[in-house]
C-alpha cells in the first residue's frame, strides 16, 4: 500500500486549528434572529431615516450610489431634501417621498417570486398620492443581481426604463455600506455603528463572503507551509499543490471507508433489534435508505399503505441527533388515515388531529437517554432498551390497526 505522508496532513490540520482558534468569537443578532423580508425592509429603512446637523446623509449617499451606478438612466432627476420614508405602509416594503417625487423600494432578499401586477399596484398607489408618473421611481432589490418580471409591471415595463433600477443586497448594497456609509458614521454614534458593523456581516454571511475570504486567509498560510510562497513559479506551485491534493484524496479516501464500516455497524445492528422484536410478530422491518425512513408492518396493512415508521432517519441521523422520531403512517387512503387519526385520538383522550396531517395518524418523539449524544453512543444493551421501550409503547396500536381494518377488509362480517 502506497505511503501516505501524514506529517503533512497533521501539519494543515494544525495551521487549521490555530487560525481558528484566533478567530473571534462569532455572534450576528440578525442571523440568530432568523430575520424574515420585512426585517431586512426595517433594518434598511431605519439606515435611510438617519439624520445629523448634515440632513439625511445616509439617504443621500444611498441615491448618490444609485445614480452612480444608473448614469445612463433618470436618477439625478431626484430633488428629495425632507424625505418621508415608510416601510409596509400601502403594502408597499420601502417608500420614500417628499412633495415632488417618490421612490418605491421592492425587497426581494430571499428571492420571493414576483407577484402578478405586484409593481404595477405600487405604481398605481403612489398615483393616487398625487405624484406624476415621471416623478416616480423604482427600486428592485433582490439578493443577487437579475431582473424584474414583466408581468409584475402590467403595462408600466417600457415607461419606466429609465426610473428603474436593480439594487443588489450582496452586490450593491453590501459595497455601499462597506465602502460609503460605515467610513463615514461618526465615532459617537455607537448603535448605528455597530447596527451597520452587524448587517454588513450578516450580509458576508448570507453571501458566503465572510467564509471566502476565511477559507482563502487559511489557504494562504497552508501554501506557506509547504513551501509555496509568492516568489515559487507556476510549476512549482502546481507541482506542490497536486501532491498535496493527492494526499489528501488518499486520506479522504479511507476516511471515507472508515466511516461506511462504522455507519454499516450502527445501522446493522438497529435492524437486528428491530428485526428481532417484530419478526416474530409477523411484521416486515425495512430500512429505505432513498425515502430517509425505516418502516415496520403487516402484509394486510399494504392494501391501505400503512406503517409505523421512523422519519427523517439514515445512517447519519443515529450518530448526529439526539432524538428520533416514530410516527404511524396512512399513505393510501386519505379518509382512512383521517379515521385511524380520530380512533388513535380517543384511544389516547389525546386530540392530536390538529397536530397530525395526512399521512400521519400518530408520532411520537424520542430522546436518547442518559445523556448521551446519539444513538450511536448507546452501548448494546442500551440500544436494544431503547427501541424496545418504544416499540412497546406503539404495540397496542398494531390491535387498533387491525381492528380499524377489519370492516374495511371483510365489510360483509357482522360482529
């Protein structure tokens, strides 16, 4: 077996270790959050309602951005000193306003698709304010830069040319408060410093930027580890670089084994505790790797498609989580799996109908006990106690099962 060169491999494992720990510690209140698109509406209307001594300065080095970006388009027109700027007001996710013209502002971060004649309302609000159609401009700010849907528009595409622009959240905007408003926001103005510190992160993030720019810095120190430095030549780094790819593909590759054996392991021995409690029950156990499930049932529950059935669960899911989920499906008749719910439900003085929508009839959650982090962590005994436990708790539904079935199944017995 061909040599590895595993001094190599520790070396990069330790640069990756010490350039993590210097990184700071990492906390974005917008990402813990989970801000939704008005957030994001909020959080840039609150920039733009900013005023000093100097007027609205964040305002205007937004529009100063804009027209520098849209030369060619009508953007210098705009004479708006005392803006009025409302977020949600008529529907609308930003508008700004003064007596003469008025900017529309549509928010698309999270790549909402375009509602029909969506534009085409806003422009016509905004008429019914008393604001010319030639003083009125829109914004179209989606994550990544691409382009309206004509339909959004009606019949205002080809009028608004020229007062129309596409404003980018990880493109534009992101250089906009980097490079001209964060430059510029005095040093007694702490909240909106660190407000404007805390969106341009969340906005690295949201764009993969700020693990770019990590994963090049590292990349940087391991080269200079092995000898590439910015005085080697082309081939010399590219000589370097393919023996350390091909180290690492080696090292991957019997990681990669490694990990099938030990997941083979896990999984084995769930099916052989499983297998050994309903097998002589008469049960089917069967791990379906594609669909993410492992279900257990009766040949006569098929007609109806029916089964208990562990969701969400593969071979990663028993070293990774700390809880699994059992649940009883109905697949195959959707007004039975809504009986099956009711008599499940009365069984247990339990209402769970609300809870539970087609195909589930019942489910219940299960976490690994003692403490421990995984399934996987279980000692054998341990594991065998575990799904014993809940394969107990769900055997009295296998009579109700068959009970419901029976006047289904022989609809000509009488009791």
């Amino acid at each position: 077996m061909e040599q590895v060169n595993y001094n190599l491999i520790d070396d990069c494992l330790k640069i990756n270790h010490q350039y993590i720990e210097k990184l700071p510690y990492h906390l974005n209140i917008i990402e813990e959050l989970h801000s939704n698109e008005n957030a994001h509406s909020r959080i840039l209307a609150k920039l733009l309602q900013y005023k000093n001594q100097h007027g609205f300065v964040i305002y205007d080095s937004f529009l100063n951005f804009i027209v520098s970006r849209n030369q060619d388009k009508d953007f210098n027109k705009i004479k708006i000193h005392n803006p009025l700027i409302t977020q949600e007001e008529e529907r609308i996710d930003i508008w700004i306003r003064d007596n003469n013209y008025a900017i529309i502002i549509e928010n698309k971060i999270f790549g909402a698709g375009d509602q029909n004649e969506q534009i085409k309302r806003y422009i016509d609000v905004t008429k019914r304010y008393h604001y010319d159609e030639k003083a009125i401009f829109v914004l179209y700010m989606p994550s990544f830069t691409r382009e309206s849907s004509k339909q959004t528009w009606g019949n205002y595409k080809d009028s608004f040319n020229d007062r129309f622009a596409v404003v980018s959240f990880n493109e534009d905007v992101l250089e906009w408060l980097r490079n001209y408003v964060l430059p510029n926001v005095t040093i007694k103005e702490v909240y909106l410093r660190s407000a404007i510190e805390q969106y341009i992160d969340y906005l690295e993030g949201y764009s993969s930027r700020r693990e770019q720019a990590q994963k090049k810095e590292l990349l940087l120190l391991i080269l200079n580890k092995i000898g590439i430095g910015q005085s080697a030549t082309a081939d010399e780094q590219y000589h370097r670089i393919m023996s350390l790819h091909r180290t690492l593909e080696k090292v991957r590759s019997r990681c990669d084994e490694k990990l099938r054996r030990l997941k083979d392991i896990v999984i084995n021995e769930f099916d052989r505790i499983t297998k050994n409690y309903y097998q002589p029950k008469g049960m089917i156990c069967e791990f379906k790797e594609n669909y993410c499930c492992y279900q257990i049932k009766k040949h006569e529950w098929e007609t109806k498609i029916m089964h208990f059935e562990w969701i969400n669960f593969n071979q990663d899911s028993l070293f990774d989580s700390q809880k699994l989920t059992f649940v009883i499906h109905v697949e195959g008749d959707q007004e039975f799996q809504k009986t099956l719910t009711n008599i499940i439900s009365h069984k247990l003085n339990e209402d769970n109908s609300s809870t539970n929508s087609y195909p589930t009839c019942y489910q219940k959650t299960y976490y690994i006990p003692d403490g421990k982090g995984s399934f996987a962590e279980l000692s054998t005994d341990e594991k065998k106690s575990f799904l014993e436990g809940v394969y107990n708790n769900f055997m009295l539904f296998v009579d109700v099962i068959d009970k419901a079935l029976k006047p289904v199944q022989n609809p000509n017995e009488k009791e």
